[in-house]
C-alpha cells in the first residue's frame, strides 16, 4: 500500500524505477502554435440541434483532422462535473488505511486501485496513481464501487448515465455523417462495459525525467476526459506533441481503436500521453465506452469497397483486448497486428 504515490504528497526523490529511458524522455519538443479544436454541443444529448448538419461536419472535420478534440457546452451540469472531481480528489486524499480496501496488483481484476504501471516486461514505471471501475449498467456495478467518499458512488451514477450519454449523441452524429446504416453504433458495439480511470498525478520532482502514462491509443470504441485545471496531456499531431489545454467544464474527446477499425482509418485512433510537473497534483477521470467481449468488429461494409478495400482485419473485442495487452497498449504494434497488409 506505501506504493500508492498518492499517500505521499510530496515527494522529493524519482525512485530509480521511475526514470525514463532518454529517447522516451519529454524533452521540450512540444508544439505550442496548435490547440485542439472546441466544438459547442449546442446543449447537448436531449436538446433539440437546430444544425444538426453543421454539427456533424464540425465532428467531422476535428475527427479527422485531429483525431482529437474537446466539446463544451455538452448538457452534463457544471454541478456535476464539480462534484465528480470533488469526490475523485476526496478519494485519493483519503488515508491511506482506507484507501487500502480498493488497492489491488492482480491486473486481472476489473474494479481496482493500482499505481505505477509496468507496461510489458522490465518497463520503467509510470507516475501515476488509478482507480478503475466498471460502472455500467449502474445497478449491477454500483455495490462494487468504494463506498468512501460518502458521496462516491451517488456522484458516479449521475455522472456515468450523462457522460454515456454524450458519448452516444458523438457517436450518432459520426454515425450520420459517415452514411453508416442507423443506429450503427447502439447495438453490441457500445453497449459493453463502460470503463473510467480516475487518475492522480501528483507533483513529480523531476517531471523531464518521468511520464504519468506512456504514449498509447485506448482500446475502446470512444473515450471522453474530464481534466481539472492542470495539465497534462498531450496528443501526436503530425509528428509532434500537441497540449489539450484544460476548458473549464470540457470533455475531451478521442477515438478509440476500434472505431479506427470501424471506420477501416477514416477517423484515427490517436496517441496520446500525460506528462508530470513539479507545480500541483493533477487529476483527470477517462470514460470509456466498450464493445462487449464477444461483439464482432470488422471496417463498416458502408465503407469499403473494391477501391477503398478493408485495412483492418476482423476479430471479436475478446481476442482485440487479450493482444493489445501482450503488446503493452504500443500503437505501432497494435496496428500491424490486425492490419491487412494491401
Ligand atoms: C487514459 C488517458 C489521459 C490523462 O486514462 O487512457 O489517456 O490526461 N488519460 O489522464
Ligand atoms: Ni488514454
């Protein structure tokens, strides 16, 4: 348990472990003329979209172009957005004995508090403390979910049902726009788990030294972040880290692989990583949405055809998860995995 970073605000030294080979290091090559593009939801998932057109095509084109943007404006409560980052702050700032019923090293176990990952063997470790937990549907996962925070889990359902919510009006609007057969994404595609990672990063003494995580793409079908005000991020964009620069109240949105797949590469599933500071400890919570294990994946028939043929193979999420996993989540690697070689 004294190997959560976050029973120890401030820490002084980076352990050995932590030290990052030098070509994995920051090194200040961060592309501060491009910022990720802001798209209004226009009150989100139960209002009525008067452009609906122009919204799909802002989708779109941000989808496109960078794989990678952030939406305000969403209809999840500014209350909520407060509250779910509260009582994620309140977690990891609980003593540690009570932190210590979450705390588990079997990477097997769904629902769980870790740190510092090992990514493949003999890896350098990564700064960061994480909470993950299945949180979807709510009343089958909810008595799994720390009960401390008193608030904890009454904050998390509100917040997982909105937050799935915008997810699914993105993925409908991408749905339209792309000309996918309707409803193309409610069936088994999404309707897997839904996963978050509720991850503290506090102060690192050596931030050119470490990373929080390592480049990587997410497994899933669509990702939003909710960021406090410090950040951390960042995203490859042509060839070079690009900062998502924290909006108040602001999902970032990113594609996961399998919607890359689906799409057969017409929206990207983008690499991204979060990097350490010395200021301030910095807190983010992913929401992932999930295929089910045995749904079967392939490029939308919509979208290929003799001139744009498949890129991707097809498989069922199980067997996509259990390789991305052997290949420590490294995106060049995924990639030639369920690549067709055309
Ligand atoms: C993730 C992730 C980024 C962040 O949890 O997959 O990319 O800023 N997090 O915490
Ligand atoms: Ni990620």
């Amino acid at each position: 348990m004294d190997t959560l970073l976050s029973n120890m605000e401030f820490h002084q030294t980076v352990p050995e472990q932590f030290v990052l080979p030098p070509e994995n290091r920051v090194a200040g090559e961060i592309n501060a003329s491009v910022s990720l593009p802001v798209i209004d939801l226009r009150g989100g998932p139960h209002c009525h979209v008067p452009d609906r057109d122009k919204l799909i095509r802002e989708v779109l084109r941000a989808g496109k172009e960078f794989g990678f943007f952030q939406v305000i404006n969403h209809g999840v409560s500014e209350q909520l957005m407060k509250d779910i980052m509260g009582v994620t702050e309140e977690f990891f700032n609980m003593p540690k004995e009570d932190k210590a019923a979450f705390y588990s090293e079997d990477a097997s176990k769904t629902n769980r508090l870790f740190s510092s990952t090992i990514y493949g063997k003999d890896g350098p470790r990564y700064w960061r403390d994480c909470l993950k937990l299945a949180c979807y549907p709510v009343p089958e996962t909810i008595n799994e979910w720390p009960n401390k925070p008193t608030k904890f889990r009454e904050v998390l359902a509100k917040f997982i049902v909105e937050a799935r919510e915008v997810s699914m009006m993105l993925l409908s609007l991408i749905c339209e726009g792309l000309g996918l057969k309707e409803g193309y994404f409610e069936g088994d595609v999404s309707s897997g788990q839904v996963l978050i990672n509720a991850n503290y990063y506090p102060p690192c003494p050596k931030p050119d030294l470490t990373l929080g995580l390592p480049p990587h793409c997410d497994r899933n079908l669509i990702t939003l972040l909710l960021q406090g005000d410090v950040s951390g991020l960042q995203i490859m964009h042509q060839g070079r880290w690009v900062g998502a620069a924290p909006i108040p109240n602001a999902f970032v949105v990113n594609f996961g692989h399998q919607l890359e797949i689906i799409t057969n590469g017409i929206l990207k599933s983008v690499e991204h990583r979060a990097v350490t500071n010395s200021g301030a400890a910095r807190m983010s919570m992913a929401v992932f949405i999930m295929p089910t294990m045995e749904s079967f994946i392939s490029p939308a028939k919509e979208l290929t055809n003799e001139e744009n043929p498949p890129l991707y193979k097809s498989f069922l999420f199980k067997d996509f998860l259990r390789i991305y996993t052997d290949l420590s989540a490294k995106r060049v690697d995924v990639m030639e995995a369920f690549k067709i070689n055309v």
